[in-house]
C-alpha cells in the first residue's frame, strides 16, 4: 500500500518512513504543505500521515483542501498541539484519526492498520476471506491455517487486494501501491507477480477481470 507521509522535522520524517517501510508500506515523504497538496491532488494514496505543522500551507488547510475536492483516503493526523478543541477541528475538518507528538511508532502503526481497515469496511484486526487470513501485524498470509512463504512484494498485493476486497483493482492502481513512484507502471510486472502469488495462494482466490484488472472476494 502507498502511503503519503507529510512531516517538516526530517528526524521525526525519517523515523517514520523507516518504520512504515518496515511494516510492508510503500512511502513517499516530504515535508511541504504545497507538494503535499499537488501529490494528495493528482496521486491515489491508501492513506496520508499528515502533521499539522507544517511551513507555508499548514496541514489543517491543507486537510480542508483535499476535502473539498473529493479526495477520500484515509488522513492520520500528527501533531504536537494536543489541546482538545485542535482535536476536534482536525476530526471536522475530515481527519480519520489523531496522534498527538510525542508517540510510540508501534501506536502510529496500529492507528494507521485502524484506518485501513475501516476503509475497506473491515473491524477485525485479521481480515479474513474464505480459508485466507490476513495479518497486518505479524506481515502474514495464511490459507486454511498454513503460513504462506511470500515475498514482501508478493505480501503488499495480496495485502491490497483483500483490503480492498468485493472491488476490482486496475493492474495500474496495483502497481502504484505495490512499488516506489518511479516504478515501470507500464510493464507487465503486475502480471507476473500475480502469477506468482495464485501458485502459492492456490486457485480461484484472485479473480481476473480481463481489460479490467483484479478481485478478490467476489461473488
């Protein structure tokens, strides 16, 4: 999954680039309010971290911008002003969830699993769709009880298709949350790498929609 991650402090940007790539995500970071603006703008992001205090065009407006025009991911927002009426105007202004500074990376983590799992429409901490179960906390696939070995490129796709699923995903929207913005979108990577996970997955769990792209958990 691609996240966008807007932070100014490079320390803290840094600290939590590291930890989201270590959870499996696919991150791109900066730390300005307008560049922020034009990627949330014209880019597909599973999810955005987003601090508040950012130079030139803050992260509140910034957040009301996006807003305003339709762009629906999932917004965690990072802060080091706690004060409750902040709280409540980030949450109005279309916030997902709130994590004051100084915090724990394995808080910001789960809230960010919390977000993305709302999203698709899912409450557990596992999703589950037939015999398959996911595990966003441990990076873990398992089919009828049995761990599957994959690689992480192989763990993101099954990843984002099963939050994603009863929905078919385009090979290009596939490829943007599966690689760094400068990856190859026009290969057949996609192909392959699904390929490769129906051998391990077994039949039947990822559905084709030719000239349309991916599903699972279809009907």
């Amino acid at each position: 999954m691609r996240i966008l991650l807007v932070e100014d402090d490079r320390r803290i940007r840094q600290d939590v680039q590291s930890a989201l790539a270590g959870a499996g995500y696919v991150v791109e970071a900066v730390g300005d309010g307008e560049d922020a603006w034009f990627r949330g703008s014209t880019e597909d992001y599973a999810a955005v971290v987003l601090d508040l205090g950012l130079p030139g065009l803050d992260g509140m407006s910034l957040l009301k911008r996006w807003r305003a025009e339709g762009r629906g991911f999932p917004v965690l927002i990072l802060t080091a002003r706690g004060t409750w009426r902040e709280r409540v105007e980030g949450i109005d202004a279309g916030a997902d969830d709130y994590l004051p500074k100084p915090f724990a990376m394995e808080e910001l983590l789960a809230r960010l699993r919390a977000v993305l799992r709302r999203r698709g429409g899912h409450a557990a901490a596992e999703i589950a769709i037939g015999d398959v179960v996911l595990d966003p906390r441990q990076m873990r696939v398992t089919r009828g009880g049995t761990a599957l070995s994959l690689s992480p490129q192989e763990y993101r796709l099954v990843s984002y298709l099963m939050h994603n699923a009863g929905r078919v995903v385009s090979q290009q929207e596939l490829a943007e949350h599966l690689q760094a913005e400068h990856y190859e979108r026009e290969s057949n990577a996609v192909e392959v790498l699904v390929g490769r996970v129906r051998r391990k997955l077994g039949g039947g769990f990822i559905e084709t929609r030719r000239g349309f792209g991916y599903l699972v958990g279809g009907d």
